[in-house]
C-alpha cells in the first residue's frame, strides 16, 4: 500500500517546492530522492544575508548508516570570493553543494550564512540566497526567452535581454529565426551544451544571487567554447561568494582557496602555487590533466 501512495507524496513534495519558490529545476529533480522531507523547523525565521558569507563547521554527513561521506569538514568562503572544491569521483563535492542547498541535513556540525544557521532558517529564503548553475540544465519544450525568464518570478523582457546579454546568449538569439520566442528543448530547437549552459547562466543572472555554486560539468565542451563559458562564470562571479565544483583544475587555478576533498577529509588546502609547491595530491592531478590536454 506504501508503494501506492509514493508517487503522491513526489508530487506533494514538487508542488511545494514549485510553491516555495525554488527556481532551479535540476536542482528539483535531484530533491526527488532526497528523504526523509527537510521541513522548516518551526519559527523558523528568514535568512538574512548581508555580506553572503558561506562557513562549514565540522561537518559530518552520511546517505545511509554504513558509509561516511563527509568526515568533519571546515572551511569558509568569505564574502565575494571563490572557493574550488575538487577531488576524486565519489569525494564528496557534490554532496557540500546539496548540504548548502539543504538537501540533506549534516548528522553532525553546522552549516552558516552570515553567521545564521542554515538549519534554523526558512528553506524559502536560503533557497533564493544561492543561485547554481548546474552540470546540466533542464530544458522546457517553450521559447528560449521563457527558459530564460523561468530564472526569476515575475522577469521582464528588458530584464530577459539583460541577463541573455550577460551570459553572452544575445547574439546566438539575434540570429535565431523567431529570436526570444524561438521554441527550444526536445520539442524545438536543440541547443548545444554551451548554450544550454549559458541559458543556466542567464537565469542565475535574472537570480541574482549573493551566492553561487558552479557545478562543472564532468565532459568538457569543446576548449573555445569552454574559455567562452568560463569568461562568462568569472565575470557573474565577481562580488558573490562563490563555490565551484571543478573537475579539471585548469578551470579553478584563480580560485581564491582550493580544497582537494579525499575520502571525505580536506587532505590539501591554498590556492593553485601554494598547492603545486606541496607536491602532493593536487600537484599529481595537476600533471595528470596537463599530459590530457597535451595529448588532447
Ligand atoms: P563526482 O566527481 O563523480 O561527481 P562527487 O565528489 O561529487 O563525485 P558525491 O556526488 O558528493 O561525489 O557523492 C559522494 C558519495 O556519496 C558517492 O560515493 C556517492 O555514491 C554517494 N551518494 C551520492 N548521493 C547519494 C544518495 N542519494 N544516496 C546514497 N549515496 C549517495
């Protein structure tokens, strides 16, 4: 019988976040599988960022009992600057992403914004403090201009071209034959994995978030248009903390701290010189990725 009403407890559970305003469809997706539900605590007031400071405190996560995934985690990310967080497959640097999210709560420690426990806050307001320009976005069978609107309630064309403007998408739609209204996704028009990355973009821009979190995709797009797209991040990133889940290190080197995540531990931390002097784990993947692209 438990079976049967599953589906509607998903369908509960995405009418609320659509209700509660989060704007990030892929990061919807991923709520599906998240159990048991986050809930509000009671009382629970809205967040107040000023500076958008992002502190993890000893944090301890896992999924399920038999397996750690983050084992005491801290850092922080003072406000407007980045940190890259990079590692193994399976490390863990996704899961940061999600926790700061609040996905999941941390068994263990705490998780602050501007010194506010994001625990005792109304996931409404944490939700529209971070924007995530995610590995790879959802697409709606709509125009392009929507796609982008979807970013914020309520966007006006003016504010649907500024943002396009600034994910470096408005001459790609001058050219399309309906321009803002040309339909896109499975549907429509397919757009490629940059552009569909820029669209993720533009609707971060339409956010403006005083938070963000970079999720890089694992393949890479071809080297022009990944300059093009990283020009685009460091530029939306300027003036908002920032944390990006880099898998190649070429992306992160101007972070302004690295954290190379092993087995749930930060096993090296500094930035891109100070972690090449170390010789360690970094410094290893650091060579690893520079052969590929050579061999590339
Ligand atoms: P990648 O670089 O491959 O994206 P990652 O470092 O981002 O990896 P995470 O996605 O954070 O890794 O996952 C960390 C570990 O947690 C992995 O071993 C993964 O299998 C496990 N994991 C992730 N999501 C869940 C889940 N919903 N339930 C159980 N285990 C999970």
């Amino acid at each position: 019988l438990m079976q049967l009403f599953r589906p509607l407890d998903l369908l509960g559970m995405v009418y609320r976040t659509i209700r509660q305003g989060l704007v990030d469809m892929d990061a919807m997706f991923r709520l599906i599988d998240t159990e048991p539900e986050i809930a509000d605590k009671p009382g629970a007031t809205k967040l107040n960022v000023s500076d958008g400071t992002v502190e993890f405190d000893d944090v301890h996560f896992n999924y399920d009992e038999e397996r750690k995934i983050l084992k005491g985690l801290s850092f922080a990310v003072p406000s407007g600057k980045t940190l890259a967080i990079v590692g193994p497959s399976g490390a863990g640097k996704s899961t940061i992403a999600r926790l700061l999210f609040r996905f999941y709560d941390p068994q263990g420690g705490r998780i602050l914004i501007d010194g506010q426990d994001i625990a005792d806050v109304t996931q409404n307001s944490l939700r529209s403090a971070i924007g995530i320009v995610p590995q790879d976005s959802v697409l709606f069978n709509d125009s392009i201009g929507y796609n982008i609107a979807y970013g914020r309630d309520g966007s006006t064309q003016t504010d649907v071209e500024t943002a396009a403007s600034g994910a470096a998408l408005d001459n790609f739609i001058a050219q399309l034959p309906d321009g803002y209204k040309t339909q896109v996704g499975e549907r429509g028009l397919k757009l490629s994995g940059g552009e569909k990355q820029r669209v993720a973009i533009a609707r971060t821009l339409l956010k403006n978030p005083p938070i963000l979190i970079l999720d890089e995709a694992t393949s890479a797009l071809d080297s022009r248009t990944e300059d093009e797209i990283q020009a685009t991040l460091a530029k939306i990133s300027e003036r908002r903390t920032t944390l990006i889940i880099a898998h190649r290190l070429s992306t992160i080197t101007h972070a302004d701290e690295i954290i190379v995540l092993d087995k749930g531990q930060i096993a090296e931390r500094g930035d891109h010189r100070a972690l090449l002097a170390k010789n360690g784990l970094y410094a290893d993947m650091w060579k690893r990725q520079a052969e590929e692209r050579e061999l590339a």
